[in-house]
C-alpha cells in the first residue's frame, strides 16, 4: 500500500458532495411541479410520515421556514434524510409523476428546506418545560439523537451517554462525505442540543458508567447503541499488513471534512483492493478506495449479484466508478508475502434453495480455488451483535438483536431499544432508526405519565390531506408498496 499521490484540489474534488444544493429558484421551479396530492402516497412511502405536499408547497410558496418545520415535526434528522435516504424505493419510488413523467425530487427539496433553516440558526419548536422525568439514552446515532429530541420537547430530560468523541454514529463517521459531509450529521447533533438534550460524549455505558447505574438514576432507558466491530473473516492471514476494516476507512475521509482534507495525504491505499461484502458499507468503501486513487477495486462477495444487500442505485453509482465485482467469491485465505498482502484465496460458490433471511443459501464447490492478485483487503461484512449490553440491562435477545414489542419495550419494562440493535429483519436506514427514536419517545412519555406533545395525534392518525389544497385528488393511485418497511435491500452487510 502507499499514501495517495492525488493532490490537495483533487482530493477536495472527489471528496465533496456529488449533488449540488438547488439554488432558490431550482427548488421554486421543482416544487411547482408538485400535484399537491390529498391522499398522497409518498406520505404513506415515508417512515416518519413527513407531510411531503405540504412542505412541498410552502416551498413553491416562499416559505422555506415553515418547508423545514413540516419536515423537522414529522423527522428530527430531516436534514440527514435529505441526503441519505433511498428515496427511489421509498417517497419518489411511489410520486404519481413517476409512472409517466419525472417525479418529484423530494430529497433534494427535502436538504433545500433544512439547509436553510440550519443556515438561519432558526429554533422551530418550543419545548414544554423540563419536568422531573429523566431517561437514559444509549448511543448518539440516529435514532438516539430522535428519541432524545422528541423527549426533550416534552419536557422530559433527556441525557445521551455515547462512546465515541464526536456523536451522530454512523452519519457522523460511516456514510461517505460525497452523500452525507460530516458537518450536517454535527448541525443536527447541536439542533438536538438546542432542544435541551443532554450529549455526553466519551462515555461508554458498561465501562465508563454501568447499566444498573443507569438504571436506578433513570426513570426510563432507551438502548439506541447500533451495532458492534465489523467481526474477522476467521480465516488465516486475516493479520496482514494491508487488511483493514470498512467503517474506520471510511470515518478517515469524513474526519478529513472536519479536520483538514490534508488527512487524506496520509491515509494508506492499495494499488489493487479487494472489498469483501456487498451492503452499502461495502459500496461506500469501494468508493473511496476508488477515489483514494486505486488502480483497481473489487467487490467480492459470495452470493450473486441479485442477492446484494446494496441499494441497486448504489450498485449503479459503484460500477460507473469503475469498481468491479467477483460473485460467488468466498474468500478462504488471505495470501501475503513480506508481512504484506498480496492476494486474496476464494472458492468459488453456486447458490441453493431461499433461506429463511430470503436469500439462498451458497454453498462452496470442491475444487474451485482461485485467486485474486491485491494489496490491500478491506472487510465489509456486516458488524457484531451488543449482546453483552443486553445482558446488563436485561433484555431479551433474538439471533443477537434486542427483542422489542411494536412500542419498542424490550422484556424489561424499564428499558426501551429502537435502531440498528433492534433490525432483526427489515433495513436498517437513517429514516427507520429516526422513526424507531420518535416511537420509543411517545412511549416512554406514555408510560411516564407525560402528557402528549403539542399537535400530536394519536397513533396511527395522520394529518396527510388535512387542510391541504390539491392540484388533482389522487385517491385512486397506490403507492408502490403496502408499506414503507417493504423495501427490497439496503440493510446489512454479508
């Protein structure tokens, strides 16, 4: 491996967001477009149920502010969202424009509206005054930041014990900068401050402070802490010089936004990678190894192409990188020479009856071996389980997740879990972790004894096609999906 050889303007260049901004009229002229739906399906295609017309129009309207605020109630972290959801397979997958016409570009209108109104410094909300309720909150990703937000408008004091320096997870440290720049990940971290939550950084529960602590100083506790270590391959040579792990090099090139893209110079790359996985932390590190200045870059993996957890846009977006693909690849040895890689040893797999994760099962064929000349391995294989944090705060487990009822209650009643820890099935997206945070919120104030939050609905309520004026009544369109947790790929990694 050798440092990039790239220069300060080229890493700046390829190390910035690919879309950019709309300017104010872009985002009028989009916006228009808009039928203003009375029963629309991209409200329905949200997980946060954001009212996608109504923000919609008050940006056509001039009203940016208010855009932002109908985003913000609905999704604390709208802001990320805006970038980072996979809006093809959820809100613009199901826009009525899209059958025959363009539809809607509701993410980019989406990072318009919060852009703006994190620029202004603007505080839409007042929070009801603190009361004597205090809760725990564990991790400072996505969905904790939610839960807390949503609690500390209801008065309820809210304290998040994160263990990295920096909070926001993996907006914060495994999304690459050309979707997400460090910088909007720590805007919402400091919005979530400014509604009265309590961060606290450098604190890791089970060591720095226990969970019986928090247990008897808390009225409530919300486990939000993702996910462990990306876990070894288990296969010799795994030590090498040159193997490395996804989600520390991709946090190398967001810190580099924060810290100086300087950085970059120093971070080591191979002149030919291998990337073991196929999620989108696979693709995000691909992407910049490709970037980085690689010659080469290759995604092994041990399924087949329609198998991969990735997004097929991220797919897309990798290939015309020029990152290519080894399927049914499973790597058995990682070959070195000196102390330094310099191959990787797979056999070659076929694929057998569907499991019951959906996909099928792969199975090695004897006598298949072959290998793949690199210098530099980087493992994308998904992350360890957090069983021993379940444990301490005695919660029930399921294949390592924590168990949760449909008001995200795990098997002890003091004790709620929302977020990657709880994604036995289904995707683990931004949009899904902020929506877990914003439904333990509600009910831990419910069992807190805390009254609703101002304008909240009931459950299951929605205020789409309230008070809103339609271009056309779209009653008879369906959206693309029953569900907006139907969606197809983009969870984990392996």
């Amino acid at each position: 491996m050798r440092e990039t050889a790239l220069t300060l303007d080229q890493l700046r260049d390829r190390f910035s967001e690919t879309n950019p901004p709309y300017t104010a009229h872009e985002a009028a002229v989009e916006a228009d477009r808009c039928l203003y739906c009375f029963d629309a399906p991209c409200i329905r295609a949200c997980p946060t149920g954001i009212d996608v017309p109504t923000f919609i129009r008050k940006i056509a309207t001039g009203n940016v502010t208010g855009a932002a605020t109908t985003i913000l109630e609905s999704n604390l972290i709208g802001h990320s969202c805006g970038r980072v959801c996979p809006v093809d397979e959820l809100c613009v997958g199901s826009c009525v424009l899209g059958a025959e016409h363009r539809p809607i570009a509701i993410g980019r209108l989406q990072r318009y509206a919060t852009d703006a109104l994190y620029q202004s410094g603007h505080m839409p909300f007042e929070t009801a005054p603190e009361g004597s309720k205090r809760v725990a909150v564990v991790g400072a990703g996505p969905a904790g930041l939610s839960c807390a937000g949503e609690l500390a408008k209801r008065g309820i004091g809210a304290t998040v014990f994160e263990k990295q320096e920096l909070p926001g997870g993996l907006s914060t440290f495994g999304i690459v900068v050309l979707r997400e720049p460090i910088r909007v990940s720590l805007e919402e971290v400091e919005f979530i401050r400014r509604l009265g939550a309590e961060i606290r950084t450098g604190v890791q529960v089970g060591q720095d402070v226990t969970a019986a602590e928090l247990l008897s100083s808390y009225d409530a506790v919300f486990l939000a802490a993702g996910t462990g270590s990306v876990p070894d391959l288990g296969i010799p040579g795994e030590d090498l010089d040159g193997v490395t792990e996804a989600l520390s090099f991709i946090a190398e090139t967001k810190l580099a936004e924060k810290d100086g893209i300087e950085r970059l110079l120093d971070l080591p790359v191979g002149k030919r990678v291998i990337v073991i996985g196929a999620g989108n932390t696979a693709i995000d590190a691909a992407t910049v190894a490709r970037r980085l200045g690689a010659e080469s870059v290759t995604i092994a993996y041990r399924r087949g192409d329609s198998d991969m957890p990735a997004y097929d846009f991220e797919v897309a977006f990798v290939r015309n990188e020029g990152v290519d693909f080894q399927f049914l690849a499973q790597p058995v040895e990682v070959l070195g020479e000196g102390g330094r890689v310099s191959g990787l040893r797979c056999l070659r797999m076929e694929l057998g009856d569907v499991g019951a994760d959906g996909r099928r099962s792969a199975t090695p064929v004897q006598g298949s071996e072959f290998v793949l000349p690199c210098d530099q391995v980087i493992k994308a294989i998904g992350q360890s389980k957090l069983e021993p944090l379940f444990q301490a705060f005695g919660v029930d487990t399921e294949r390592g997740y924590a168990r949760v009822d449909e008001a995200l209650r795990t098997s002890n009643p003091k004790v709620f879990a929302g977020g990657d820890c709880v994604r036995l099935s289904g995707h683990a997206l931004t949009v899904t972790a902020a929506q877990d945070g914003k439904i333990a919120a509600k009910a831990i104030a419910t069992a807190l004894g805390v009254v609703p939050a101002e304008g909240e609905l009931p459950t299951g309520v929605s205020r789409s096609g309230a008070g809103r004026a339609s271009k056309q009544h779209s009653g008879a369109f369906q959206p693309l999906r029953s569900a907006p947790h139907a969606v197809a790929k983009g969870g984990h990694d392996g």
